[in-house]
C-alpha cells in the first residue's frame, strides 16, 4: 500500500470515527428520534452525503461498534479449539457476553445507551433485524460445524432444522436474558451499582444454568428420537 493510499485510509477512518461519535453524543443528549442526518453533519462539520457514504442508515449510526454479537455466536462455533463441541464453544461465548453486556449497564455511557435503545420503536426494530442475523449465522455455522464434525442432536433428525432451532431457541434465550437486566439496571434513575461485578456474576450465574439446560436437553435424546425416562 503506497504512502498516499495509507493517508487517505486513516483520513477515511477518522472521518467514520468522527461521524460515529458524534451521533452516538447526541442522540444521547437529545434521543435518537429527535436527531436527524443533517443535525449530525452539521456537529460534526461534514457534508450529508458523507454521513451517507459511511452509515446508510441513522440505526447503523446508533449501532456501529455495540454489535459484535451479530457475528460473534458464529464465529465462536466456527473458530472453536480442536475438540471443543460446538454448543460448548457457544455456552462459553454466551455465557462471557452476558457479563461484557452487564458490565457495560453499570457504566455512565452503556446505560445512556440502553435508555436510548428501549426509548425507541425504530431502534428496536433494527435491534430484532440485528438479533435475527445472528440467528441466521448461528444457524449456518451450527449445520456447517455438525456435518463436518457430528455430534448433533437427534430432534429434529433433519441438520439443518436442527441447526436453526438450537440457534434460535440459544439466541432467544440469550435475549431474553439481557433485555431482563437491560430493565432491571435502567429502569430506574437511582445511581449505578457500587460493585457492579457482583450483577455480572449473578447474570453469569443464571445464564450459565440456562445453557446447561438447554444443552442438557439435546443431549437427552436417544437415536430413536425419544427422550430416556430413566
């Protein structure tokens, strides 16, 4: 890469950077609704169509850089060790974002965030859309890893359908669990945990009996399909 094109890559990504924490500010300040494109443009000295060229929607502007999680349950099915089984990369994975997301409710900015996030009909619906492309990576990289590896459950006997109802019902799952604590750490205005790693544990906790049980549950398949009754 030349000198020139090296330059203009960091002018590129400063501008994103600038852009992203700009609207991020304000729609903190003011909520996401009341702010539109050419407010941000304007705060951060750009043109609209920059905004643009960058984010094509003011939801890909509030999201960018909270999503790891859209390709993160994959990837850790897709990247895991030799010898570690796919749902049990997914648990570890599931399990440590739980405390990441609680954690990140014990702070100033995750809960202006969240505020922000549960205060508006646009944004959760682009979370669903974000939450159902997960499930959709999820789902392929389950099948993927099953197929090459084994190891899947036996219901539904059909790969794939198994693949995408583990995805689903781990993901939803998960969701649930979040959105749950989402309510519990910002649904008052009272002042943010003293020790907030005793919250992360306790969500840690609680998300890891989830997914044992889950996992438990397709596990306690016989070949036939029926589950043994002692």
């Amino acid at each position: 890469m030349s000198e020139g094109t090296d330059r203009r890559a960091r002018k590129k990504a400063q501008t994103r950077t600038l852009i992203r924490e700009t609207a991020q500010a304000l729609f903190a300040e003011r909520g996401f609704e009341a702010v539109t494109i050419a407010d941000i443009a304007a705060t951060a000295d750009v043109a609209v169509q920059t905004v643009f060229n960058h984010f094509p929607t003011k939801e890909d502007l509030f999201f960018d850089g909270h999503t790891p999680w859209v390709e993160g349950a994959a990837e850790s099915v897709s990247s895991r060790g030799p010898g570690v089984a796919p749902l049990e990369a997914l648990h570890a994975y599931l399990v440590e974002q739980v405390g990441v997301y609680v954690r990140l409710l014990a702070t100033p900015e995750g809960r202006s965030f969240a505020t922000t996030l549960d205060t508006s009909p646009a944004l959760r619906a682009r979370e669903r859309e974000l939450h159902h492309e997960a499930t959709t990576r999820l789902a392929d990289a389950l099948f993927e890893a099953w197929t090459t590896a084994g190891g899947a459950p036996t219901v539904p006997a059909d790969l794939r359908t198994a693949a995408s109802v583990t995805a689903a019902v781990w993901l939803a799952a998960v969701r649930t669990l979040i959105v749950q604590q989402r309510c519990v750490l910002t649904g008052s205005a009272g002042p943010l945990p003293a020790d907030p790693e005793e919250d992360v544990a306790t969500a840690c906790s609680v998300a890891d009996q989830v997914f044992t049980g889950l996992d438990s549950a397709l596990s306690a398949t016989t070949p036939g399909g029926l589950r043994p009754t002692g």
